[in-house]
C-alpha cells in the first residue's frame, strides 16, 4: 500500500493481520519495507526494513501410552491402549502406530495393525485396540511391543518413556486363558504318572545287546546253532542300529 503524510505530520501507523491457523509452524518471520519515497523536497528513509516474528502459541504437547505394560488375557479377544497427549493441545497433530513382536507372534497369537493416531486442537486422548487371538491352547504368557513413531505437527515423545524422545513402546503381555489352562490342568491330575515307567536304554546298553546272541551273556550261553547263524548274520545290521539315539524320558 501507500502511506501518505500531510504538512507537519511526524508519523503513520498501520495493520497486518495474522492468521491463526492451530497448526504448529514455529516461530515465523516476515519483512515490511518502506520504498519508492516522493516528496518535494529531499526525504531521507532510515530504517527502511522493520522485522516481524509471530510467536506460535500453539503449543503442540507430548504424548506417549498412559501406561507402560498392558494385561490381557486370550478370552478378552482383543487389548485397547489409551495414548494421552499432555503439556499442550491446541495444534493440530499426529503420530503413526504399529506392532512389533516378541514371543507373541502376529497372526498366530495377535493380529497387528499400524496406522496413524490423529490429535485435533484440543483432543487429548486416541486409543489403539489390537484383536488377540484365542487359540484355545495351553501355552506360556507371551507378550508384544506397540510403537509411537514419525510425530508431526511439532508434537515429542517423552523422553522419561520406553523409546525416549525417538519412538514410544508399550508392552502387551497375553495371559494363557484360565479355562483352559484349568481343564489341563484338572485332565493332568486325572492321570495317574505312577503307573507309567517308561524304560530308557543307554548307548552301552544298546550296543551290549547287539554284541551277544540274543541279547545278553545269560542269553547267549543257552544259544544253540541256529541262533548263532542268525546271530552272526545280522550283527553288521545290529550295530548299525545300535548307532540310534537311544530314548529318553
């Protein structure tokens, strides 16, 4: 624009407006500069270029899980994490989310997924719900990761949290089902382990059998003819099979 200035007027003011947009820029800079002066007389323009900073105060904040380990168990189906954006909420943010695994595997215990969590100017929480699969077996707790990474919109990541400030982790720890781990149970109890000796041979054991006719050195002073011959012919066989990992209990 232009500003003109009449006889014996010493200043002049004017507007800028600033556009709030509750999106996280930072601090932004912009340049006014006064050019192309006109008078009369000689005029002398100093100070021709004036600075202008516009403080963002929309404070994005920091979010991370509300807490750092999850329970559940195979009969809940599925595991929901709350995340909390805290210390600021009036921009517009986002971070993404996806599963990683430990002992639990994806598909066979849980089903992952990944997407992105959206913050809009004042929400404060967003949750993640994971289905976890019922198997119906016994097996051990297991458990999985959930990561919080690529913020954006000047939102961080707690520094005091799993991940620091590069990525937030929670773990989900997956409980063997109570039902079944009862019925088991109670089917072990049924079962009467006295009764059921399994024999365990040792190599020795296994080669002393295939070296004497029939068996062993009793056995073999009562041999006739005929078991000799059998005997003589199978030995090479015996001791070849006498190599076999012997069974264990």
């Amino acid at each position: 624009g232009t500003l003109r200035f009449g006889k014996m007027e010493a200043s002049k003011t004017f507007t800028v407006s600033i556009v709030d947009n509750n999106t996280y820029d930072g601090d932004l800079d912009f340049y006014v500069v006064l050019t192309n002066t006109n008078c009369v007389l000689p005029v002398k323009v100093t100070n021709a270029q004036a600075t202008i900073t516009i403080v963002d105060d929309d404070d994005p904040g920091i979010v991370a899980f509300n807490q750092d380990t999850y329970f559940c168990r195979e009969s809940d189906k599925e595991v929901t994490l709350k995340v909390k954006r805290t210390k600021g909420c009036s921009a517009l943010v986002s971070c993404k989310y996806n599963c990683e695994d430990g002992t639990a595997k994806n598909g066979h215990d849980y089903h992952g997924v990944e997407g992105v969590l959206e913050f809009q100017p004042g929400e404060q929480e967003q949750t993640i719900v994971i289905p976890i699969v019922d198997d119906q077996e016994y097996e051990k707790d297991e458990y999985f990761r959930v990561l919080l990474t690529d913020p954006m919109g000047g939102v961080k990541f707690d520094e005091l949290t799993d991940g620091g400030g590069e990525c937030c982790i929670a773990i989900v720890k997956i409980f063997s089902d109570d039902v079944v781990r009862t019925n088991v149970d109670k089917l072990l109890s049924m079962i009467n382990t006295d009764a059921m000796q399994i024999t365990s041979t040792t190599y020795k054991e296994q080669f002393v059998s295939a070296w004497y006719c029939r068996g062993s050195k009793e056995e073999q002073a009562e041999a006739n003819w005929f078991d000799w011959v059998l005997h003589i012919l199978s030995l090479p066989f015996k001791l070849i099979f006498a190599l076999c990992p012997p069974p264990h209990v």
